[in-house]
C-alpha cells in the first residue's frame, strides 16, 4: 500500500493580513465602529484556502521578532527604513529579542492583529512565532522538517528560496490582492529568474531590496545577477570569479565586488532563511470543529465576525 502524503500548508500570516487590510474596505467594521477589514479578509482567504488547495495540517507562522538583532548586526540597515521614529510603545523600546523599534503599520490595522490570534486560537488553527526570529525562519524550518508536500502561503517573494519541487515544497504567491494565487516551482523560478529555489536566495542578496534596507551589490540588477549565476553557478562561483582575471568576469563586474566584498559577507545569512529554528511541536491539524466554541461565539459578537468566520467554519467542517 502506497505511503499516504499529507499536505501541509504554512500561512506567512504577517503578509497575508497586510494584503487583507488594504483589499478590503475599512468600511467592515465591528459593531463599535472598530475595522476588522483584515481579521474578515484573513478569514475569507483562509477558508479559500482550505477549500481549493485542501491541506491536511496548516500553521499561521508569525513574526516574533520582525528584525531580528542577529540580522541587524550583520547589516545596520536591514529594516531601518520601516522603524517608526519617536516610537515608545513596547515593542518599540530597545529590549528583548533585539527589537530595535516598532514596524510602522497603519494604525487601524495594529489593534485588529490580537484579534485575528484570538479567532485562529478559538478555531483551533495552529500558530508558530519563536522569539528572536521572523515568520520566514519558521516557515523554513517547518517546511524543512515536513515528511511530505508543503505549501508556504506568501506575498513575500523571498520566501521563493524554499521551493524544492523533489520534496514537495511550492509557494502560492498572491498576485493581486487576494484573488489569485501564482503556484511557484521551480519550472517557474527557472523561467521567470534563471535560477531554482536555493539560487534565488543568491540572486536577491546580489541584486538588494530597498524594501528590506539590503543594498546589494552596485550596478547588479536582477538580470545581471541572473547572467551571472548562470555563468558561474552560485554566489560562491561568482566571487571566486571575481578574484580570477581569467574568469571572463570584466574588470568593471570585478570591481562592483570588490567594492561590495564586506557586504557580501555578510548578506547570505541574512537573506537565507534560517531552517534550524527552535519551533516548539505543535499539532497542525486542521479541526473540523472550533477548538472553543464559546469563546469563538464571543469574538464572533463581539467584532461582528459574521459570514467570513461562517465560511471559514464550514471550509473546515466539509473538507474531504
């Protein structure tokens, strides 16, 4: 009898109630008036999510520490960009974990995350956050230790490293707002970058991302990067190439490395998902009924849950 897989499904929470926020109107809103337009979109996806790609187990995998102080150490300017100035509030102050300042986020959106953990908790929808790292090092060490297939829900294209189409691991990569979901394997890597999962983690560090405060290297963009990994294999091909002047490298390439010798460095442990992360076992089964019913009926009133939390509870009581 052939061995029976289960899918697993890991929900890169942060980035998907983000896209919620801003694909629902503000105007859904709570009895009080409070918006619950990204608790009542994370719902609706999730349970499109069940319904379509019906996994077995799934984990929102959540951000302890968004910016870690292992990673700021190694680059300054990871993240800096996203600090909030002035800020005061807890997690804003210099402390545990390395945290070095709060992410600014829309002020309508940060009351409504306590109340999405509070829903997944009462529907008995595991959650994974471990101090001192990011959301992607847990889903990476999750999708590493999976015995089957697993699909990492993502809108953040680092996490595209991960994919392993031998063992199964794709990323479901919502195109536009939450309406369709691109599913990334490696044909798709190598078509639309050049390189497979471990290698996109080496062309992102070469090419930066403001978005991250990674500067990479000067002059490289993502096509040049492509060309190179191309022609040299990997990150460490290419700067074994720099310090041969018989490489084929031009004198200008070799230049643009030297320059960025310290930087990269320093940048492959930062930008490559961390797979050894101390993730506490967990039961990731799907329930077919609420965890807490009562407590789930008291959320449900409370922020007017409605018909997304009823899809979601129906998504799960009538999967196969």
């Amino acid at each position: 009898m052939p061995a029976v897989t289960r899918r697993l499904m890991l929900l890169d929470t942060a980035s998907l109630y983000f896209r919620a926020y801003y694909g629902v109107p503000e105007s859904v809103k709570a009895p009080d008036g409070t918006p619950v337009n990204a608790v009542r979109g994370l719902l609706d996806f999730v349970a499109r999510l069940v319904t379509e790609h019906r996994p077995d187990e799934l984990v929102a995998c959540l951000d302890a520490d968004w910016r870690p102080q292992w990673r700021v150490d190694l680059i300054p300017s990871y993240k800096q960009h996203r600090v909030a100035e002035g800020s005061t509030g807890e997690e804003g102050s210099t402390g545990e974990e390395g945290s070095t300042g709060e992410e600014e986020v829309p002020d309508t959106l940060t009351p409504q995350v306590p109340v999405i953990e509070a829903v997944l908790d009462a529907v008995g929808i595991a959650r994974a956050g471990v101090p001192g790292y990011e959301a992607d090092d847990v889903i990476g060490t999750l999708a590493a230790r999976a015995p089957g297939a697993v699909d990492i829900v993502t809108g953040d294209r680092d996490l595209f490293q991960l994919v392993d189409d031998a063992r199964g691991v794709t990323v479901l990569y919502p195109l536009k707002g939450m309406g369709s979901l691109q599913r990334t394997d490696e044909a798709l890597l190598r078509e639309k970058y050049g390189v497979d999962g471990p290698g996109y983690a080496d062309l992102a560090l070469l090419r930066g991302d403001p978005s991250d405060g990674l500067p990479g290297v000067a002059g490289v963009g993502e096509k040049t990067a492509a060309k190179l990994l191309a022609a040299h294999g990997d990150l460490t091909g290419i700067l074994a190439a720099a310090e041969d002047p018989a490489s084929g490298m031009t004198k200008a390439q070799r230049a643009k490395f030297e320059a960025a010798r310290e930087y990269l460095a320093a940048a492959p442990k930062v930008v490559r998902v961390a797979l050894d992360v101390p993730v506490p076992a967990l039961d990731a089964t799907l329930p077919r009924e609420p965890r807490d019913p009562e407590a789930l009926e008291a959320l449900a009133g409370r922020w007017g849950l409605g018909g997304s939390l009823e899809r979601l509870l129906t998504a799960l009581r009538d999967r196969p």
